[in-house]
C-alpha cells in the first residue's frame, strides 16, 4: 500500500473523494448524487451548436466551394478536387502492408459472418380467418457514412458500416473522411472502403461533412440517412439535421468505457483497458467500478507505468483526468450504478461475469472475463463498434444490420376476412367519430351482401 500511496493526492472530500495522480476515486457514493458523478466531460451543445449551425448553412448556401473552404480553413488542406480519384484507391492498395491486409481481411470475416447471422426472415401471419400479415425488410436506398480521419485514422469505423450496408444491399453508399494537410486521405481507409465496395470518398472531415450529405452538393449526393462517429461538432451536426429529416444511426460522441471489477480482476488488464479509450481524444472517459478497493491502487500503479510508453500519452493524460473509479459495497450496487450511467463499452472482470450480465440493462456492447478487451470489438471479434456514449445506451442500440433497412409491413385481406374483423373495425372508428373509417369497411361488407344477393 505504501507504494500505490506515491500515485495518490489525497485531497479529501467529506472522507469519501480522493484523487488519484489521473483518476479521482469516489468511496460508497450515496445514490442521490450518482447522476452528478457519472456527468460526463463534453461542453454544452447550445454552445456547440452556435458553431456548427453556421458551418451547416454555409455548406446548403455553398456546395462544394463551402466544403474546399473548410478544407483550408480547419483542415489546412489545398484542395482542386473533393472527390477521391481512382488512382488514389490504387495507390493506396501498394502501400497498405501485407500484415495489415491480413489482419483487415480477419476482420472482415468475422464482422461478415456475425452480421450475416442478424438476417431476418418473417413468415406470415394469420391474424384472423381471411388476414394475412408479414413484414418484410428493404435496404435504405442512399446511405451516408463519415469516417473520423484527424488524430486517429479509424479504417476499422469503414468495415464496421460498410459490411453490413453491402449486405443490407444499400443501392448508394457515400464516404466523407478529412484529409490531411497534404489533401490526402489515409491509405488503410482508402484501402478498406475499396474491401468493401464504396467507391464514392468525399474529402470532407467535421461538420461540413455531415452538411454535405444532409444538402447535397454537385460532388457529394444527399443520402437519407448518415451513419459513424465523430466528435462533439460531428454529433451535434447530425442531431441538427436529424431535426431537418434526415435520418441518422445514433447520437455517437466522445468514446467510454466501464469496467467492473472484483479481487479477481489483473489490474494491468484494466490499466490497459483504460488507456486504451482515453487514448482516443481529450474528451474520452474512462469509469472503473469495484468492490475490492486494492485493486484501485494496483491500476494506479499500471496506469503510471502504461502511459508513459504512449505514443498519445498527453491525450490520454488529459483524458484521464475526467476519469472516476466509484468503490461500491457490492455487485449490485455496482450494477445498479453502472446501468446509470449507461456505457458506450462495459467490461465486466469478475468471476462472476456472465451471470452478472444478465443484469446488464443500459450498454452499448459488453465484454466480459479477463480475456475479453473492448479493443477486440474495437476491431475484429465481430460486434459492431458503433456505438450510443453519453448515456444515450439507455435508448438507442448500437449500429447492425437493421440499422441499414426499413421495416416495412404488408397484409393481405379475403372476403372471408374483411367479414370477420369488419364489425371489429366498425365498432371502434365510430366510438372514435371517425366515420370515414368505419364507411371504408361498410361499403365493402355491403357489396359483397348485394353480391351475395344475386
């Protein structure tokens, strides 16, 4: 104990707060003040959305000229042309690395195969004598996907949206990702959506990007629906269109992770874990819950040595200082709290893990055991990794298949049927004074009785 002492500052708060060297620990927090705790580090989005409500309109004013602009502007690139040519694609095919090619077509596979398994096929339904239901699913015509391409290149974000819009049978996939400052795009993205069939690549990072598939512009078609992560301007343009009619996957911010863990738990596991999200920007959070209280100060310990062999060891520093780790009297509380704050990722390293994820209510995907990182999600075991933050796991799921189709119903009414279910309909319409609706079904039961009558 008295070297994880050297890792803490212990400033004291009512005997239950203290402050790690990068995370503060919280002791049997009362539940009252639990939604305070797990508040998270993201600024307020009326001030968010008085930049990017400008950047929207300049982008429907403007077009492409609005989209080069930007490009100059935030990502200090000269652009002639915004779309990405053929020969950039097959460029980017020779330098990609043969291990790296390797490991994308692994993923693949994997992503393919779990994805595929999320296949609905409905039968039809008899309801009544003579009414037939069913549902069918049909692919979203147009979809848009913005892929993050700034401080962390995420090729991984093009398999996790393009495999599942490929096999959903999306008619037009449209890609927007920021270029570097020499105008180019990264070759894995480039290399990836390539894998998986999009050939449309819009250079286009931040909000105007989402401008651009929400408008349309002569280069960058408008999409029904726009899909990927991003950071908070990203996630505050797409809930700004949303409002305008276009559809999008979920409200996918800054990155998190949650992590359980009890005695069992390798506090250099959860270091890792833990780094691995605050690595990804300033604005990640990071939440470890327990019981065991050793094992706060033996991550502690990790945590100082893990981070200084990051090569992003000021970001995640930074990040880690919006970190918690709540120590708990039991499991259930830990549950109870974590459902609370309702995690994009949740790592459960307990002995118990899979009997306690039945317990699992708001998380956008769990991993569980030791042996189980949410890095594998990140990339390759299968799952999709985009994914609701910012508690919004208490009402939206994660991006699949469905995501990518409408549900679209049809039914089937015999003679026979409208007989059986016409009065039903009768009754209601009137008791609700809407009597079109009830003539609807009178004029029909009437002229088969005519015909009958013949």
């Amino acid at each position: 104990m008295i070297q994880a002492q050297r890792f803490c500052n212990f400033a004291y708060h009512n005997n239950k707060t203290h402050s790690l060297h990068y995370m503060q620990i919280i002791k049997y927090p009362e539940k009252e003040i639990w939604a305070n705790l797990l508040t998270r580090p993201t600024a307020r989005l009326k001030d968010i959305e008085k930049k990017v409500k400008p950047i929207l309109k300049r982008v429907k004013k403007k077009g492409d000229k609005a989209l080069l602009e930007y490009a100059l502007e935030l990502d200090k690139a000269i652009l002639t042309d915004l779309l990405v040519s053929k020969e950039e694609i097959a460029e980017a095919k020779k330098v990609v690395s043969r291990s790296l090619k390797q490991a994308i077509g692994k993923a693949y596979k994997n992503i393919e195969k779990f994805h595929l398994a999320q296949k609905e096929k409905f039968k039809p339904v008899t309801t009544m004598t003579g009414i037939t239901c069913w549902r069918k699913s049909v692919p979203i015509q147009k979809v848009g996907f913005y892929i993050p391409g700034g401080t962390a290149p995420l090729f991984s974000t093009v398999l996790m949206l393009g495999i599942p819009a490929k096999i959903a049978g999306c008619e037009q996939v449209i890609m927007t990702t920021p270029p570097n400052r020499e105008g180019k795009i990264h070759p894995a993205i480039l290399y990836t959506a390539n894998l998986v069939g999009i050939s449309k690549i819009i250079k286009a990072g931040g909000a105007q990007a989402i401008g651009a598939l929400t408008y349309g512009t002569s280069q960058t078609p408008r999409v029904h629906k726009i899909f990927g992560p991003g950071n908070q301007y990203v996630t505050a343009a797409k809930q700004l269109v949303a409002k305008q009619g276009i559809a999008i996957d979920m409200p996918a911010g800054p990155s998190e992770v949650a992590i359980l863990a009890d005695e069992t738990a390798n506090p250099a596991f959860i270091a890792a874990d833990l780094l691995s999200q605050a690595e990804h920007g300033i604005d990640s959070q990071t939440v470890l819950v327990t019981t065991a209280e050793e094992i706060i100060y033996k991550v502690a310990i990790e945590l100082e040595q893990q981070l200084e062999k990051l090569p992003r060891k000021e970001m995640a520093r930074i990040s880690m200082t919006n970190s918690r780790c709540f120590l708990v009297k039991d499991k259930q509380e830990a549950m109870d709290l974590l459902n609370e704050y309702a995690p994009e990722h949740l790592i459960i390293a307990t002995q118990d893990a899979h009997l306690l994820a039945e317990n699992v209510i708001n998380a956008g995907s769990v991993f569980l055991g030791n042996y189980t990182p949410e890095a594998a999600g990140d990339y390759a075991s299968g799952t999709n990794h985009t994914l609701p933050t910012n508690g919004f796991a208490k009402a939206y799921s994660g991006v699949s298949l469905d995501s990518f189709v409408k549900k679209i119903t049809f039914q089937h009414i015999t003679e026979e049927g409208i007989r059986e279910i016409g009065n039903v309909v009768q009754t209601m319409a009137e008791a609700e004074m809407l009597m079109a609706h009830k003539e609807a079904i009178s004029l029909r039961l009437r002229h088969l009785q005519e015909n009958e009558q013949k």
